[in-house]
C-alpha cells in the first residue's frame, strides 16, 4: 500500500472525527432550547443531503429502503436510534470529556459482544486495553466520591448501542450496498426520535437555533461519509486511531467554548482511557506489519520457486 493512499485515509479519518466533534458541540449549544429527541431527529433530516455522495453509479436510491438483511438493518437504526438519542442527551448534561470518556467504553462492549455473540477470539493485548480503558472511565467519573445521574447513564447507553451497531454490520457481511448502510443510520432517528419528540416538541425559533440544529446533523453525516472514505484507503487499525482526536476537541471546547473547567484527576483518566486505544492501535499495527512481513516472504519463496529450473 501506498504510503500517500494510507496518508490520505488517515486525514480523512482526522477530518472525520473533526466533524463528529464539532457536531457534538453544537448539540452542546442546544441544551435548554430544544428535546434532546428533537435534535436528534434533526440529524436524520440534515443527513439527506449526504446521500447523492455516498451513492456509487451502480446503486439505485431505492437501496435506502431495501436491505438484503432486514433484520441486521433493522438492528442498526434501532442502535443507531438509542446511540444518537443517549449521545445528545449525555452532552447537554455532561462536561465533553466526561462523556466521551463514558462513549469510549464502546471497544469494550465490542470485545464482549464479539466473543459471546460471534465466537471471536479476543487476544490478551485487546483484552488489557479494554479494561485499561474501563480503569481510565472510572478514574474521570470516580464513582462514590461524587454523585451520577442521568447523562453518566446515557452516555453509558450510547457506548452500548454504538457497540450493538457495529456488531450489526459484521453481521450483515461486506456485501451489504453503501446506501443501505447509511439508510438505516438515518431512518432509526427519524422514526424513533421522531415519535419520541412528538408530545413535547416545538418549532425551533431563531437563525442561531437552525444553523446549530443545522450544524449537528450535517456534520454528522458528513462524517459518516469522511469515515466511509477513509477506510476504502486505510486498513482499519489506522482509521481508529485518529478518533482519541475527539478528546482533544472535546477539551477545548470545554476550556474556551463552554468554560467547563477539569480537575487534575479527570486529565489523568483520560490520559489512562487515551494509552488504552493506542495501546490497542500498536498491537494492530504490530500483527498488521508481521502480516505484510509474511506475505512478502512468501511472495519470494515463490518467486524463487518459479525460477529455479
């Protein structure tokens, strides 16, 4: 692989994660002026206008509504639903790292779903880093020295749901079309959010109002889209681990955006949570790299076989 391709996959992935980060501070913004649901609704809205992007010359927009697994589509907007759902409501009422924090528990669930749903073998070095991570959450939240309430738990859901989701998808096989993929990200919020907002919602008023509501659910499905381009030029283990880029934002919009201050032993959980997903990316890039070193071996040996007479 090229070593400009495997760059421009990881910058895509930074600018992914960039997306998601600026779209979770806007949902921020929009604590005490609109549902939760309501937002979260408004991001399956805005997500229309991604699609003619996403869309390859050979799928028809009908793939939207016609998965080839049904029901693995179906699993994915409900997850999606839950995860979009519980993710506002954690950052209205969470300082941004201290919800992040929680949603990086997702490698976690993933790690437990894989083995007891899919019968993967999780080796010991994924192991220690999930629960290094889940020693990085406890330190930020310190549960018994200061109280938990609802954002904890929701963000808590949300790691869960992204986890279900991501399940979902291995489940459905690599064969399933782009569209049906984005589709269900965009349908369980409009139909679960949506019947959820309808007794207390209201008609956002204001153009600061809109462009944040605008900001949220645009930017998060572009950065469905960046992500969705960055792994058709990276392997996997280098996409992930730009995404610890999120802690980064999420500091600084706690600092200078909503002059949310973070005591020393909050810096030390996310250090800790931080270690734990690169602590997982060097032991992908170790088996990634021993990999490529056997291929091309082999390829040798090979070729040494073919010219011997």
């Amino acid at each position: 692989m090229k070593m400009a391709f495997l760059s421009s996959g990881m910058m895509l992935a930074f600018a992914a994660y960039s997306s998601f980060s600026v779209s979770d501070a806007y949902s921020k913004l929009l604590a005490g002026q609109l549902d939760p649901f309501e937002v979260a609704f408004s991001g399956g809205v805005f997500g229309f206008l991604i699609i003619p992007f996403i869309r390859k010359k050979n799928e028809s927009y009908l793939d939207i509504f016609s998965p080839q697994r049904p029901a693995m589509w179906l699993v994915r907007a409900i997850a999606t639903f839950v995860a979009t759902a519980a993710s506002v409501e954690a950052f209205m009422l969470l300082p941004m790292p201290e919800a992040l924090s929680l949603m990086f528990l997702m490698p976690l669930f993933v790690t437990i779903l894989s083995v007891s749903l899919l019968k993967e073998k999780v080796s010991s070095w994924a192991w220690a880093s999930v629960i290094l991570g889940f020693i990085g959450v406890l330190i930020v939240l310190r549960p018994g020295m200061r109280a938990l309430h609802l954002g904890h738990l929701c963000a808590l859901v949300a790691a869960v749901a992204n986890a279900v989701g991501v399940i979902a998808y291995r489940l459905a096989g690599t064969n399933t079309p782009r569209l049906s993929l984005f589709g269900s990200s965009l349908f369980g919020p409009l139909v679960g959010d949506g019947l959820l907002m309808l007794g207390h919602a209201h008609w956002p008023h204001g153009l600061k109002t809109w462009f944040f509501l605008f900001g949220y659910g645009f930017l998060a499905a572009l950065g469905q889209l960046l992500m969705m381009m960055a792994t058709a030029r990276a392997p996997a283990n280098r996409v992930a681990l730009p995404q610890y880029s999120q802690m980064l934002w999420a500091v600084a919009f706690s600092y200078f955006l909503f002059h949310q201050s973070l005591d020393g032993w909050t810096f030390v959980g996310i250090t800790v949570v931080t270690f734990s997903g690169m602590l997982n990316w060097m032991r992908q890039r170790i088996k990634y790299e021993e990999l490529a070193l056997r291929e091309r071996h082999a390829a040798r040996y090979r070729m040494q076989g073919t010219s011997s007479p």
